[in-house]
C-alpha cells in the first residue's frame, strides 16, 4: 500500500486530484494512470459481475497488435479493451479523466474492497463489499503465476507469458 494507503499518494495534489493527460508534474500523470487502471479494473469487474478484468481488456489490445513496436491512437485501443470486456468503462473513465483533475476518494474504495490500514499494518476484510474483486485483482487464485517456474525464463503481461528473447552471439 505505501503511501497510498497513509492518505495521500507522492507527487498528488493535497485534495488528491488525478488526471491522465499531459501535466507538468511527473507524479501526478503516473499516479493518475495507476489510479485510472485501479478504477477501470473495479469498475469492469462490477458491470461483468467479476467475470472480467483489466487484463481481460489489455490482453484484447495487445492480441490485436497495441504493443511497443507500433503508434496507436488511444481511442482505438480504449475501444478494442472496451469491446473486450463488454463494457464502455475504458473510453467513459478516459473521458472523466483526461484532461482535468478529478477527485478520487481512495479511502472509500480501500474500504470497499475491504483494504483496513491500521499503522503500518494491512489487513483484509473478507466482509466488504467487493471482497471477491480484491481476490480477482490481487490473483489470490494462483492463475497468473501457477504455471511459472524459477527455471522458466518467461515474462508475464496482462495474463499471458512470453519466452525471452536469447541473445545472439
């Protein structure tokens, strides 16, 4: 949880306003999209009945070429993540926050997904309201790590592995 579960997250503004879009301050564009994908995988997961996740769109845009090795517009991409999941979470939440500041209340949505910080201790309540959305993001179903290994060479992203490159000699 870090700082983000003591009340403020580094680099936020005080009244902890987010935004996506271009911002002279580093630390608020990075905990703006952290917030955006904490917020768009709860909130798919709500509308789907938590049959799908952010993974679900990010595998849907990465399948369909959205990767490193090309531009792509975001709408389009947003679009491809949205049809994905079933939803129109991606493209409604970009538009909420893309180019102003928007108060997010993290303390409600800890609280929701039963996230208690007392100190420097975290500790889960089984009895919160999205409980089963904690269990889904956290993986505490072993999906995303199960068939990985220590000896396996493989990268993971958005639910899927990737052998490493070998280095030519």
């Amino acid at each position: 949880m870090g700082r983000l579960g003591s009340g403020h997250a580094a680099g936020f503004a005080a009244k902890r306003r987010s935004g996506t879009g271009p911002d002279p301050y580093l630390g608020r564009t990075y905990w703006g999209g952290a917030i955006f994908c904490v917020f768009a995988d709860v909130k798919i997961r709500r509308q789907t009945r938590n049959t799908k996740g952010l993974e679900h769109a990010l595998r849907a845009i990465l399948e369909a070429g959205g990767d490193i090795r090309s531009n792509w517009d975001l709408l389009e991409a947003l679009q491809i993540g949205d049809r994905a999941t079933g939803t129109r979470v991606l493209l409604n939440l970009y538009e909420e926050m893309k180019d102003k500041p928007v108060l997010v209340d993290l303390d409600a949505l800890w609280a929701d997904l039963g996230v208690r910080v007392a100190g420097q201790k975290v500790r889960f309540d089984e009895g919160a309201p999205f409980a089963a959305i904690r269990h889904a993001i956290t993986g505490d179903s072993g999906w995303a790590t199960a068939s990985i290994s220590r000896e396996q060479s493989k990268t993971l992203f958005a639910g899927r592995t990737a052998r490493r490159p070998r280095l030519s000699k």
